[in-house]
C-alpha cells in the first residue's frame, strides 16, 4: 500500500523511549550491544526522516550511518528528558542538512529508485512508485518534513515546533495544507 512512506515504521511508544534512554545511557559507558538496539529501534525512523529531507537513497544511507556514529560518540553527553528519538533525530537533521549544504541542490527520486528502495516490499508496485514521486514533489521541503516527522516517529505538533524552531501555528498549517495537497493529489484533484 502506499502509505508506506509516511509509516515505514510505527511510532515509538513511551516504552520504548525509556528503553532508548536505556541504550543511551549504556553506551556512555561504552556497552557496544546498546548501540545495536539502538540501531535496531529506531534505524527505519533515522533513515526514513534522512530520506525525507535528502531526496536520496544513498545520501540518506550515509546519514543514516553517521547519526550512529555520532550518536555513540555523543552517547556521554546525552542528557535524558524522556525524548531520545527527537536527540537522535536532531543529529540526523543537522547531518543531511550539512550534506546538502556540501552538495549542492538534492535530486528527487524517480519511481525507478523508489522501485529500488522497496524492492522487498512485494505490495509496492511501480504505479505506487510513480504516486510517491508525485506526492513528494508536490510537498516543499519543510512541509515534507514537518509530515515526516509526525506521521514516521508519531511526534506531536508542539515537539515539531521546538525542534524546527517553528511556531506551533506554523507547524499546525504547514501540517494540514501538506496534508490537504496529499489528499487532492491521490483523489485526481
């Protein structure tokens, strides 16, 4: 189905940012296998808010790769106030903003590398692809990412707010005119 690419992974729960918590503090004290659980929990979430804002499969891959990195560097320096994936996905926004910094302009992926993306996924056919290229040109970058972020890691609009540095009503509008132009494109409007 194609809304796949808002919920390639389902929103972490309060759990399972207490287990995060857990892994961080773990790997402050070097606890290698917490880096893999960390991994483990929230890679689709890293690599799917990467891909929202790079446009690109491999660049998000890389980002994807070096938020780990930092993140285990970093790991000492994490201060727990029950929100370790907005501390992760804080890395992983300052890293693919920093890559397209030094790369110039993103190339959107075409349905082929959409293909490619979700080649595992036998319900994901190429009219979907073709959908999906549609639907996220249509959307700016910050709209993109703004959806991203709320409907991938189940952020509330607030919290979006805090980390873009947005203002609640901003998010909250750019948030449902993203989601209002959606909506017309997958009707033929």
């Amino acid at each position: 189905m194609l809304t796949i690419f808002l919920v390639q992974t389902a929103a972490l729960s309060g759990s399972d940012a207490e287990e995060l918590d857990r892994c961080l503090a773990r790997m402050a004290h070097g606890d290698t296998d917490a880096l893999g659980r960390l991994y483990e929990l929230t890679s689709d979430a890293v690599y799917g808010y990467a891909l929202s804002l790079t446009k690109n499969a491999h660049d998000a891959e890389d980002v994807m790769q070096e938020t780990f990195v930092r993140a285990h560097l970093a790991a000492g320096s994490y201060s727990s106030q029950g929100k370790p994936t907005a501390w992760l996905l804080r890395i992983t926004r300052n890293l693919a903003l920093m890559r397209l910094r030094e790369g110039g302009k993103s190339v959107t992926m075409s349905p082929e590398d959409w293909m490619e993306e979700f080649a595992d996924r036998p319900d994901f056919t190429a009219e979907d692809a073709m959908t999906l290229t549609q639907l996220m040109d249509a959307l700016s970058d910050e709209e993109r990412e703004i959806v991203t972020l709320h409907a991938l890691t189940g952020f509330k609009h607030r919290e979006i707010a805090a980390m873009l540095d947005l203002a609640l009503p901003t998010v909250l509008s750019k948030y449902h005119r993203a989601i209002k132009k959606l909506k017309s494109i997958l009707q033929g409007g």
